[in-house]
C-alpha cells in the first residue's frame, strides 16, 4: 500500500470509531433515559428485564456458535471421501455406516438435543420468574381501579372516593391493586419501566399489582390497538414518597377550586355551558356534568393534556381546547365553538382547577 | 423517418422538450431571482436582524417551554401540528402579525410577549414570554423563508 493509501485507510478507521462512538453513546443515553424495559423500576419490570437479559445472551451465544458452525462449514476443506455423494447414500454405505446421511449424528445433537437442554430448563425459568410476581408479596393496601376509554383513561380511587384521569399516582415502594376496566374496546395498560401489558377487556374486571419502588414520573401508554389514536393513548404514573401520596390524595378528594380572578370566574360560567355535556367536575360533594371525556376537577395540577401527549402548559391547554381534533384527529373531543375570549377565559378556568 | 423508435419516441421527445422549456416559463416566477436585482426583497428581515438571538434555541422553546405548536403549524419545530392560529410557514415574507402591526423583529418580540396588548380578544394568550426567550423565538421565525 502506498503512503497515500496507509493515510486514507488510516483516516477510515477513524471515522468508523468515531461512528461507532457516538452510535454508542446515543444507544446509552437513550438507555439511561428513555421509558425502556431493560430499565426496569419495580420488581414486576425486574422480573422481565432479568428474562429478557438471560434469553439475550443466551441467543447471542447460540447464534455465535451457529455462525462458527456456518463459518466452518464453508471453509474447511472437503476430504475426500466426499467426492462419491452418490455412493455416500447407498443402502450399502446406510448399512454399514448406521446412519441414513452424512452428518445425522451432528444433527440430531445439534438440532435436537442441544435445543430440549437450552430450551426446557429456560422455560422453566421464565416461568418460575413470572409466578414470582404474579402475586404481590403482601396484601396491597391501595387499590386503583383504571378504566380504558377510547383514547383515555379514567382513574378512580374506591376508597379514597376520587377520580381523575390520565395519570395514575402510587406511593413508592408499596404494592397497589390494580382493577384493570375497558369502556369500549380492547386497551391496554403499561408502563414500560414499572409492569408489563395488561390487557383491559370490556365486560371483564382484570386484577393485578403493581409496585414502583423509586420514587419518578413513569410514561405509560396503551399497549393494544383500539383504534385511530391508540398511538396518542399515553398517561404517567406517578410514585411519591408516602408523605407526598398523601398530600396529593387529599388534594384530590377536594371539590373543584373556586377562583377569585374574574377571568377564571368568566371560564367557570363557559364551562358550565360548553364543557359540561362531556367533561365532570366534582363540586360542593355531587358530580357536575356527564362522564363522557374525563373528570377536569384537578385538571391544573395534573402533568399533561390530552392524555399524556402533551406537557400541561397554557399553550398546550389553549392548542387543545382551541382544537382538538389538529393535535388528535379522530379522537372523541370535537372542536367546540367558542369565540376567542371565551376560549382564554376557559384556558384561565382549567389552569386555576389545582 | 429514420431513426429507431419510430415516430413514438420523436412525439415524446418533442413534448419533452416542450413541457421543459415551457415549465421553466411558468415556474420562473419560484425560481431565485437574480442577486442583482436589488427589487427582489420577498423577506425584508432574517435572524441575524435580532444581534445575540439564538435561532435554534428559540425552536426547543417553542416546543418545551411554550407549546407554540399546539396552536400553530410551525416548520422544523416537531409536533407542532396545531390549526388554532395561523400556520407559521414562511414566516419571514409576511407583511402583517395578526393582520395588525407591521411584521419586523421588534414588532414580534413584543406580540411574542404580549399579544393581548397589541390586540385584545385574540385567541392567542399571554403566556409570561421572557425577553430572551421572545428573541430567540422571533430569530427562528425569521429564518423561516
């Protein structure tokens, strides 16, 4: 090779380790930070991130050796014995040789044997593990029932007596029922990070657990196909320090605030008159309204809009209730006429619902 | 004739040849005009007319501090999809904000901030816009050409 060639190939390493890096790197962070399943924070997410972890390098090492084996195989050299195929098959050679082919002894422990080995001691691992935490490991002493609607979920506190929608809080560290609904259709509930799926079946109470054991904001999302927005079917769950679960508890069973900016005051009034016939607001102890979008009685205080797809900030909730349909086509929510004042002054409303 | 293809291929080269030639007419109107044709000002203003403003900065906070797009289709600024107000595309070569007061970069900042003072009742909202922010915002709308 000449100078010029040693410095360009030079050159062409550099720039593949320097692809390679930062692929690395952006594969790292999106592992550090992304809501992923190898990035588990609850014993149900462990359990599979530790199936998943084991099935992987178990592949990976097969599918070196197999590779090994192919590589082998197209390489070596063909003894001679080869040259004959023919006479490699006869009833004669079978006979004598005690097999029907070539090789049937590397098959049958290879394709066979080595398979039921690897195979039937890890499924009884993978299901050993998961019986582990099918059940929790003392009795729940919450109970959260969530209730799929196309395309949002309703939450709702038993024996608190509350509900709220599109976002789930769990104190940390302690398991909570979970009494999986579905209005209408087949959805989905998980959050990546803390469960598996679980699908919610309409007519059908599903019970489970689940137990984030640091304190976050967990995305979830619906995990089923229900429909056209059941990409933008999204909601967070919460953990809190028990203080803080509390405290947000007892916020919830609150009535909605009553605010003294005139602005929210003027809201208050669209509300009654725009919003009502789809959305419910819990006011002086009875619920106002009809349950067809979510409960918006502590809407200012929730994370996001629009069930977990966008941040809960004034130009979110202005995008939203201006139009519905732009940011979430075919969702339930229509785009409701209001004149431009109306529209700031609900905008004001939802913000003051802490 | 006689040359290969036959009639066939001279028809279709001839309206080739047409439809090039006569597409360069019509699309002439879109195509760059020349630079030295001092006349030609489509967009008066462009980021570097707000000095220190970060264009790139003013996209993310649109998109995290703002939601901008929740209301507005804005070009390069993801998931801003909204048909509350006007869609922001080419921003540069509009002559009005709001149909209001002139479209400049001071003139944007402020609307940014305060839109409810430029003109009462309008669907967009104060929504507490820092001065910095204004700029930056107002910087990458201005390289939208």
């Amino acid at each position: 090779m000449t100078a010029a060639g040693r410095r360009a190939a030079r050159r062409a390493r550099r720039l593949a380790l320097l692809r390679l890096s930062v692929l690395g790197s952006v594969l790292a962070a999106a592992c550090a930070t992304a809501p992923s399943t190898v990035n588990p924070r609850g014993p149900r997410a462990a359990q599979i991130a530790d199936i998943w972890w084991l099935s992987f390098w178990l592949a990976a090492a097969i599918f070196l050796l197999v590779m090994a084996a192919l590589g082998y195989a197209l390489f070596r050299r063909r003894p001679e014995r080869w040259r004959q195929p023919a006479e490699q098959m006869s009833p004669a050679w079978q006979r004598e040789s005690g097999s029907r082919f070539p090789g049937q002894g590397f098959v049958v422990a290879g394709g066979v044997v080595l398979p039921v080995l690897v195979l039937v001691p890890l499924s009884v691992y993978w299901i050993v593990k998961l019986i582990q935490v099918a059940v929790p490991p003392t009795p729940p002493e919450l109970t959260i029932e969530v209730t799929g609607y196309q395309f949002w979920w309703h939450v709702r506190y038993p024996d608190q007596g509350f509900v709220t929608a599109n976002e789930v809080h769990v104190p940390v560290g302690r398991p909570v029922r979970l009494l999986l609904k579905a209005q209408d259709v087949i959805h989905s509930f998980w959050v990546p990070q803390v469960m598996g799926k679980h699908d919610m079946i309409p007519g059908k109470t599903i019970e489970t657990w689940v137990q984030a054991d640091e304190a976050g904001v967990y995305w979830g999302e619906c995990a089923e196909y229900c429909g056209i927005q059941h990409a933008k079917m999204a909601f967070v769950l919460v953990a809190d320090p028990p203080e803080q679960f509390a405290a947000w508890a007892a916020r919830q069973q609150q009535p909605a605030a009553e605010s003294d900016d005139p602005v929210a005051r003027r809201g208050a009034q669209v509300f009654a008159r725009a919003c009502i016939t789809c959305h419910t607001l819990q006011v002086g102890g009875e619920t106002v309204g009809t349950a067809v979008g979510p409960d918006l009685t502590h809407f200012g205080s929730r994370l996001t809009v629009g069930a977990g797809i966008l941040p809960n900030i004034r130009g979110n909730v202005a995008g939203w209730v201006g139009n519905p349909q732009a940011i979430k086509p075919g969702n339930t929510m229509p785009i409701v006429e209001l004149d431009s004042e109306s529209l700031l002054a609900v905008v004001t409303y939802l913000e003051s619902l802490k | 004739m006689a040359c290969p293809g036959g009639r066939g291929l001279a028809l279709a080269t001839t309206l080739l040849v047409l439809a090039a030639t006569t597409g360069c007419g019509l699309l002439g109107d879109l195509a760059p005009a020349p630079a030295s044709d001092a006349r030609y000002q489509p967009a008066r203003f462009q980021p570097s007319d707000l000095p220190g403003a970060q264009p790139d900065r003013g996209a993310r906070v649109m998109r995290h501090a703002y939601g901008c797009g929740a209301c507005h289709v804005i070009p390069g600024v993801t998931g801003a999809t909204g048909m509350v107000g006007p869609p922001l595309n080419g921003w540069s070569r509009r002559a009005y904000i709001a149909g209001n007061v002139a479209n400049t970069p001071d003139n944007l900042v402020r609307w940014l901030q305060h839109p409810q003072a430029i003109e009462p009742g309008t669907a967009m909202p104060d929504l507490g816009v820092s001065e910095a922010d204004a700029r930056d915002m107002a910087a990458y709308l201005f390289s939208l050409r």
